[in-house]
C-alpha cells in the first residue's frame, strides 16, 4: 500500500514519463506520483524516436514494452530513475542508464502464482489435447478420437529451463501429477535443487530426457534462440514444448519446422518471438506459427491476474516516487554500480 507521509512532495514538480501501456488508465500511477509532486505524463511509444522530445526534460520513465535504449539515455538531462513494470530488464539499456548515473528498478516477486499456473494450464492443456477436442466438438464431431493419441501424464519427465520461484513453483505443481522433474539452470546449485526432489541436468541431458520442457528463461543475449534447430533435434519426439518465459528465448523459425516435420507434437507459447505488444502494426500472418492448430499462444498473460497487475503498478511507481524523494528503492537492478 502506499503512504503518502512516508513521502515529502518536491517543488520542481518533476516530470514522470509512462512510455507506453495497455491498460485503460494509469490512475493507480498519478495518484501515487501526484502525491510527490510529480506531473504525470502517458504516452504510447512504439520506437525510441517517440521519446526523443520528452527525455531531456523528465525526471523519470516507466515502461512497459516500450524500450528505452542508448539513443533515448542519451538525450535524457534530468532522469533519475527508469522503473520497468515487470521483472525483466532486458528492454532498458541498464549499462548506459548506470553510466549516466540513472538507477533502473524492476518489480520482483509479484506474478509467480500466476505465471506457474499459466505455464501448468498450458501444458496439461496441450497434453490433454484440449483445444483439438473443443474444435472438433464445436464442427458437430463427438469421438474421442479427435484427440488421439493421448498419453498418460504420470511416470513422464519435464524438463523446466530456468529454475528461480516460478520454475520451482512450476515444479511443485506439476509434481502432483505423477511426472518426474529435472531441471537446467547454472545458476542454481544441485543441492538447491535436490532439496526439492529436483534433479538438476545439462541442457542437452534436459533436451534429451524430456518428454514436457517448460521454458521459463530470461532473456539475455546467453538464452537469445536458447531453442533453435540443433536443440530441437535432440529432443524426444514427441515432446511438447510450453514457453511463459521470454519470447525470443525460442527461435520461432526452427520450431515452426519441429512441428511441421513431426518431431514436436505441440507447443504453447505465452508470447511469439516478435512480441506483438511492442509493434506499430502486427498481424498473425507475420508469425507462420500461428497458423498451425498444434500451437496455442497466449498474449503475454501468465503474469495477468488483477492483483498482480494492480501489485506492478503500485510497485512501479513507489519505485519512482522513492528515488524522487531521497529514498531507496525497494527493488534496483544497477544502484550498486552508480558512484554519486
């Protein structure tokens, strides 16, 4: 919650940019920010040519897809923080930010129920054929053939690529139905994993095992295409592949074959390689993926409920509202390396 007397309003009634959203107000960020003194502006940038104008003149930026890279820092003369939305910091220039002395923050611990369900429901889903049965019933065609063959859950392997909260959330969940969890993560030691029953593998072993791989990975430029042709290869055929970490994690070229060419039997997807959000124009024919029935994608909603969605914004903003007042931030991905 967010108290207005942990905070002194400023004078200079600094700027606070929203880069772009895709709810239908940013009332829960102004009434935070406008508590501190600040003027909120929301605008719907697609490209960084659509923040040149305000960056010399704002104290800070909030984005959502919109990225804010080394052009747009550039220009920026009186910015003191940039807040991300989510967790991920990968469309914020971070070293050039840290370099001009901005401190960039994110919003942790807020959607992993969320994104676990999400990643659960996919997966079952795909396996249980779901969306094949609910076509074929809607045609007027009642057979359980519609979805065969089916496979029964328990006994199988998944396989979970990243393995922070929300892939041991994963876990826990997917361990109730029957299946046997390995996870890859270099990140995470093996006595961490095998604390909760998780055995921790290579990627190939993970690839090779696996009749399920959930992807739940970061996007860096190590995981960029973290899937493409060769590891599509070694995997089982078979194997079903759900992605509610970054899109560009999977190359969506290489999995477009592995499913046409029968080495996949499904994937689901909660955001394309493109990430649609962040494009002027987009349309489904830009993506062949979406022309195949053995595909389900979701619009980038595993993180959605209405209580995490409130729970980023709030946390967002008080981000912002903290480093304009003098304070520190709850959550910062670089502060440790700005030297004031």
């Amino acid at each position: 919650m967010f108290d207005r007397s942990l905070f002194q309003p400023r004078l200079d009634k600094p700027k606070v940019v929203i880069t772009d959203h895709d709810f239908d107000n940013v009332d829960v960020e102004t009434e935070i920010l406008e508590a501190i003194g600040a003027e909120v502006i929301a605008l719907q940038a697609k490209s960084e040519d659509d923040l040149f104008q305000i960056a010399p003149v704002c104290a800070a930026m909030i984005n959502q897809y919109a990225r804010i890279g080394l052009k747009t820092i550039s220009k920026m003369q009186k910015c003191e923080v940039i807040a991300r939305y989510g967790v991920g910091v990968d469309i914020v220039d971070v070293e050039a930010a840290t370099k001009n002395g901005i401190i960039v923050t994110n919003v942790q611990d807020y959607c992993t129920e969320e994104v676990a369900d999400h990643a659960i429901a996919m997966w079952l889903s795909l396996a249980r054929k779901l969306s094949d049965y609910d076509r074929a019933t809607h045609q007027g065609i009642w057979k359980w053939q519609s979805g065969q063959p089916i496979y029964r859950l328990r006994g199988r392997t998944m396989g979970i690529v990243s393995f922070g909260k929300i892939g041991q959330a994963i876990a826990s969940r997917a361990r109730a139905f029957g299946v046997s969890v390995i996870a890859f993560d270099p990140y995470v030691s093996a006595k961490e994993a095998a604390d909760l029953d998780v055995e921790l593998v290579s990627k190939k072993d993970l690839l090779a095992r696996s009749d399920y791989v959930l992807m739940q990975a970061p996007m860096t430029p190590e995981t960029y295409h973290f899937l493409s042709h060769s590891e599509f290869s070694i995997m089982k055929p078979g194997a079903i592949l759900v992605n509610t970490g970054r899109g560009p994690t999977v190359d969506n070229v290489a999995l477009y074959h592995a499913l046409t060419e029968g080495s996949l039997a499904a994937a689901g997807l909660d955001d394309p390689e493109e990430e649609p959000a962040k494009k002027r124009n987009w349309s489904p024919m830009d993506n062949a993926i979406f022309s195949l029935s053995n595909v389900l994608v979701t619009p980038h909603a595993a993180y959605y409920s209405e209580e995490s969605l409130h729970q980023a914004r709030v946390t967002a903003a008080i981000q912002v509202a903290k480093v304009l007042t003098g304070q520190k931030p709850d959550y910062t991905v670089n502060a440790h390396s700005i030297v004031k």
